[in-house]
C-alpha cells in the first residue's frame, strides 16, 4: 500500500499542505478533486518524493520514511511512476526517445514488446519519432503517460492526464487504467474533470484550502457530505 499520514508542506511561509493522510491501494483507481491551489499536485510530487513533507511520513509498502528525516531518501522509481501535468519531456529527444530513455537507464531488458503495445493502444506509430515541438500537448500528454506506465510500476500517479485529451482519446485512457487497475496496479488521478472521476474512480478525495475536506467512494460526487464538496460539485456543473 502507498500512505501518506498526516503530511504537511510549506513554501515560502505559505501553507500548501495542512496535516493531509491518503492511501493508494493496490488494484484500485483514487481520484484527488478540488479547485486550483487546494494542494493536489504538491500531493503527488511528496508521495513520488519528488519533494519532501516537512512532517509526516510516506509508507510505500514495507518501506516508511517519517520527516523531518536526516538520511537520504531515494525515489521509490519504478515502484510508484508518476506523470505530471508540466509533462517533463526532454525537448531535444524524439517521443520514442523520452519514452526509452528511463528503461534504457534502469537496465530494463526486452521492452521493446511491451512498449510496441503501448503505442498501438495509444495510437502513436504515426508520430513518436518526431520531437516535442511537433507534436500537439495530447501527444506530448500520451508520451507522458505512455512513459510512466513503460515502466510496469505497482504505483501510478497522474496529474491531469486527461486535461488536452478529446472524449475519445480520454475514453481510451479510462478503458486502459481499468486494465492496469485490473492487474493490481494502485492509481491516483489528480483531476478537474468530474465525468471523469466519477467513471474511472473506486475512491475520491476532495481537497480545498490545503486539506482534504471529504473522502469515500465514487458515491460522494452524487450525495456529498460537505457544504463546501456541493458547492464546488454545483459550480463544475454549471462549467
């Protein structure tokens, strides 16, 4: 299981997360929701470590860091692979490239079929030997997540995956995370797409204000609990 419990996050005196605990279970899909600056992606980037909490602790099955910590934390790559919303793609490396470039540096062996698949799923013979700058965002965002999932994590974390996708190329997305869903793959989606969390989703947390306001199954997004989840459950539908 990937756990965070009670994690908190400042920057610049500014509080980003308060306090914050969340758990990823195997063969499940979690959808993180709230307005922008609520803390989601700060919430990745700690469960990835990317950075670090300034307290709490981070729990990837049998391994547990607690912070403020004085050793040396290593990310838990491939273990948990993580695609945000920036896409982080190198700009002189073709598609193919980006994508190959973490497997060819962790020694991973006979990926080639493996990774032959993925671009089939996603549709992209056509244009993964081009760069960056030729391609649109949605391609650079299925390279992104083409990447991480090259890497057969047991945790997967997404930040907007969706966010430059069409209902089709999204669909296809969906139907493909409930097949690595199905194989024991733990997911988190960070996502401002309602229709898209209510589809994907086993479980949602609400986050506002640098909390987790509300959390439960997908069920919350019809009956909230929380003045403040029907408010902003209200205004997305009026968007």
């Amino acid at each position: 299981m990937l756990r965070a419990s009670h994690i908190s996050k400042r920057i610049g005196g500014r509080v980003i997360l308060d306090d914050v605990s969340i758990q990823v279970e195997p063969g499940t899909i979690t959808a993180v929701i709230g307005p922008s600056g609520a803390g989601k992606t700060t919430l990745l980037k700690l469960l990835s470590l990317v950075e670090s909490p300034d307290a709490g602790s981070i729990e990837w099955d049998e391994k547990k860091f607690s912070f403020p910590s004085t050793q040396e934390i290593v990310p838990p790559w491939p273990l948990v692979s993580v695609a945000f919303q920036q896409l982080f793609v190198w700009p002189h490396l073709t598609l193919r490239q980006n994508i190959e470039l973490p497997l060819k540096r962790r020694g991973v062996k006979g990926y080639e079929n493996r990774l032959n698949e993925l671009l089939s799923l996603f549709d992209m013979h056509e244009f993964v030997d081009r760069f960056p700058n030729e391609v649109s965002l949605g391609q650079r965002q299925r390279t992104a997540l083409v990447r991480a999932l090259a890497l057969e994590p047991k945790y997967l974390l997404l930040d907007e995956i969706t966010s430059s996708l069409d209902i089709e190329q999204s669909a296809a997305i969906l139907s493909h995370l409930e097949d690595v869903k199905d194989q024991g793959v733990g997911i988190l989606i960070v996502t401002h797409h309602i229709n898209f969390a209510a589809k994907a989703s086993d479980h949602v947390v609400f986050m506002d204000g640098a909390r987790i306001v509300e959390a439960g199954d997908v069920a919350i997004l019809k009956k909230p609990q929380s003045e403040r989840l029907k408010k902003f459950l209200s205004l997305a539908k009026e968007t």
